[in-house]
C-alpha cells in the first residue's frame, strides 16, 4: 500500500466532489463537511464517473442513472450487493493523500 498525492485540499470544497486520476486509476474525490472520502471511480452499474455525480450530504447519487451511495463507505443503497470500494485518505500540509494498492 503506498500514499499517493491526488489534490490541494482547497481545490474541493465542502459538498463537492470531483474525479481524479493515480497511475490510471480512477478515484472519485468527496469533501463532506471538509472531511476528505475517496471511492473507486466506476459505477457498478454502467461505469458511469461517480466523481461527476450529485452529493446531497453523506449521499452520493451518479451522473447516469441515480444509483445511491453512501459517499463515506461506498455502500450502494440502490443495489446493496454492489459496492463501490473505498480508501483511506489523509491531509497533510494542504495535501489530500489517498492509500491505494498499486
Ligand atoms: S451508470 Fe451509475 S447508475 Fe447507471
């Protein structure tokens, strides 16, 4: 498991979140309440960006359909089988830092 740097915390304010890339590996960037969240990018349905979705709160609907998830465990309340993977994420000195597998 490595850290990777994946943006300036003041890029993302609260109740935004956005898609950022690591090594090819896409990630959706949340910021709830300045509480950093990061989830495995692609959409179990249809692959949709889940970075370009809709927050409303701790919800996390996707740009496509609507499926909903839960944007700080990834759980999928739409389908529950199918969620979405989630990493453990930092701050430091203005960093936001994402732990990833690669
Ligand atoms: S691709 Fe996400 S709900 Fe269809």
């Amino acid at each position: 498991m490595n850290w990777f740097d994946v943006a300036a915390a003041d890029s993302l304010a609260p109740g935004q979140c956005r898609t950022v890339e690591v090594r090819g590996h896409r990630l959706a960037l949340i910021n709830i309440d300045g509480q950093f969240h990061a989830l495995d990018d692609r959409c179990p349905h249809r692959g949709a960006p889940l970075g370009a979705g809709y927050l409303d709160g701790t919800r996390l609907f996707c740009p496509l359909h609507g499926w909903e998830f839960d944007a700080r465990t990834g759980a999928c309340t739409t389908r529950p089988e199918l969620p979405v993977a989630r990493h453990p994420v930092t701050v430091e000195n203005g960093r936001v830092l994402v732990e990833l597998a690669l």
